[in-house]
C-alpha cells in the first residue's frame, strides 16, 4: 500500500471516499467535506489547510486503489478543535520549540464523535494510522491528533498514541418513549415540571415552530439560518466560518440531512438552530435568535430535537458540546475520546502524565454527574447499569 497526501478531497472520486464508511455519520460524507473546502468554510486564512491522508492499494503508474483515508488537516492554531491543547503550545514556546504546524485528523468545527480512519479493514486502519505517523515525522512538524475517534477505532492506535477523553451531554431514547409526554413520564416531578413551564411560557408568547429539511427549506430559511449563525458568533467575539455557499450546498447535497429547526413569531423567523441526520442520530450544530423570548433557546435547541428524534424513530441526539444545564433536561454525560502522538519524547512524557490526570478527574466528574439525573430513580439505576 502507498500513502498519498490529498490538498483537496476533490482528489479522490466521492464514491471511493464513501465505500470506506457506512454512511451512518453525515459528517464524514464527501459531499460535506468537500462541500466546506469548496464553499470557503476551511481556508488558510482561518488556519485550516486540507492534508488528507489516503492509502491505495496499487503500484507503478496504477493510481491503485483507495483502501483507507484520514480527513486531515495542517494546522497553525488550534481554533474550532474543541479538544484543547492551547497548554501544550504553551509549553512547546516556552521551550523554544514550536507546536505548528501540527497535523490533525478531525471534522472542522465539529466536535462529533463519528470514524475518522475509514478503512476497508482492521489492517488497513493500523497501516492507516502508521502513515500519519511517518508522514507528520517527515515532514517535521510537533504532533499528530485524531480528535473525536470512535471507540470501536482505539485498537487502531499503539502506546505511543496518548489517550484523552473528556465529557458531553447526549440524549438517548433508552426507555423507547414514544412520544415527549413519555420521555417526560420517566422523569421525576421536579424537572418534568420545570420543562412543562418552559414549554408553556414559550407558547403563551405565540412563538410557533417548523421544521424543514434542505429540500424543503426557501432562500429565505437559509438565509434566516446564516443571520443566526452570524449574529451569534458575532455576541461571542468568535470568526464565523461557515458561508451561506456551504448551507446551500447542503441543503442541495445532502437534502434530508440537513434539519433547520426555525421559530417563527408575528409574521417574522426569529430563531432557528442547524442540525445534521444520521441513520439513528440528530446532531444539533448552531443556533441564533434576533429576539429575546423566554424560553426560546431551550426550546429550539432541545426540546425541538427531541420530538424530532421521537416522531423520526432516531435514537440519539448530540446537542454539542459542553453545557451542564442539559443535564436537567434529560441529556447525560457522556465519554468522547481522542488520541494525541507527540515528536519530542520529553514532551510526549509530560502530555501522558497530564492527560492520565485529566482522564482521572472526568470519570471522577461522570461519576458525581450521575447522581443528578433528572429521571427517577429506577430509571436513573436503568441508564447507568
């Protein structure tokens, strides 16, 4: 097998890319990491330059076969990872050294967990990973990260692979509720209260709500979506890198998994949050509202999912990340993972030990979590058995 360096997923026909996940995960389609390099949403400029790593099955002039792939990026900061290493950077300067560029294997802007070596088999995924290695080694840079791998892709990994987790919140129908009012009945009377008041104070505003995929949504839902997003990001003092381009490719590529969630009040859309389908899973992504309504955020980023996730039968929803206040609303913690291989070895030692430390107190912080679920108690005992 040869390994081959992509500066654009264009490089490699879709359906190849494709045959190697199962398309349950919309983020890792082609048609959406191709869709965000051709719609400007990755660029230099933003610190994100295409470095894909593919491995083909073929010699001589036969391009050969794709028989594994990495989405991967050459990196000069570390914004929209979600996993944190701005510490490590730290370190590394003060010491002379530099951490950029760094080579990571990820989703941009999308802390989702989901595959991240697709590989036609288990030997191709460890020939895969050993790629990344030599090439990062190569070419010199400070490290490599998979961020958001899947569990089932840990063996993939040697002992010079460091180890992290950390914690999200994600609501699961584990008690095959059939509807809102059942997901609310597993509930203790405290918090099935609360959200019922929620629920009701936003109604009284008249605010009402729609849900469209892509090949229903208008110009002007999208364009709704995109002020939202912006206006967000702006309250935040954060670089927007999503571009209107990119929704509208969605809405055309992927048309049914794409889910706007929008809020309309007095003739106007004043809310809506973006979320992406899976085969069993709903990922919610960004959110945005132009009027302050009580309410509102919950309702459009939470409750709005959930009854989608029980009228469509799905089976999980991923909010995003952080964020303790889902806990009372019926999404528990949950263990994400990625793994880090660091060049320096000194450097690798000291990263190990930290991360084990870290490991060490967000299980202990699972664990405290767990005693504040908002389902009663025979139920609470059901979901952590």
């Amino acid at each position: 097998m040869r390994a081959r360096i992509l500066g654009a997923l264009t490089d490699i026909p879709a359906d190849a890319w494709d045959a190697l996940h199962d398309g349950r995960n919309p983020f890792v389609a082609h048609a959406f990491l191709a869709g965000m390099e051709a719609h400007g949403c990755v660029r230099a400029s933003l610190g994100w330059m295409p470095c894909h790593l593919g491995l083909f099955d073929g010699d001589g002039a036969d391009a050969g076969t794709l028989v594994a792939a990495a989405p991967g990026y050459r990196k000069r900061n570390s914004h929209g990872e979600f996993v944190f290493d701005h510490a490590w950077a730290h370190a590394y300067a003060q010491h002379g050294l530099s951490y950029y560029p760094k080579w990571l294997g990820a989703v941009p802007y999308s802390p989702v967990t989901g595959p991240r070596l697709l590989a036609r088999d288990a030997a191709s995924r460890r020939a895969l990973v050993a790629a990344i290695v030599a090439f990062v080694r190569e070419s010199g840079w400070s490290s490599a990260h998979v961020d958001f791998h899947r569990e089932d892709e840990a063996d993939a990994f040697d002992a010079d692979w460091i180890p992290r987790i950390d914690v999200q919140y994600h609501w699961e129908n584990r008690g095959a509720w059939r509807d809102f009012d059942a997901f609310l009945a597993a509930m203790d009377h405290k918090h099935r209260k609360n959200i019922r008041q929620e629920r009701a104070k936003l109604a009284r505003h008249g605010v009402r709500f729609r849900v469209v995929h892509g090949d229903e949504a208008s110009d002007a839902d999208l364009d709704a979506m995109h002020g939202f997003y912006l206006q967000t990001f702006a309250e935040y003092g954060n670089t927007p890198a999503i571009t209107r381009g990119f929704l509208r490719h969605l809405a055309d590529a992927m048309p049914r998994a794409l889910v706007l969630v929008l809020a309309d009040l007095d003739g106007a859309t004043i809310a809506g949050a973006l979320c992406l389908r899976g085969a069993d899973t709903l990922y919610g992504r960004y959110w945005g509202a132009t009027r302050l309504v009580p309410g509102l955020h919950f309702e459009t980023c939470y409750y709005q999912g959930i009854d989608y996730c029980l009228r469509e039968g799905l089976q999980r929803f991923e909010p995003g990340a952080q964020g303790e206040h889902k806990l009372a609303r019926g999404f528990l913690p949950t263990c994400v993972h990625s793994r880090h291989w660091i060049g320096e070895p000194e450097f690798a030692d000291a990263i190990r030990q930290w991360c084990a430390e870290e490991s060490h107190s967000v299980r202990r912080y699972m664990a405290a979590l767990a005693s504040h679920t908002p389902f009663r108690d025979e139920h609470a005992r059901e979901e952590h058995a």
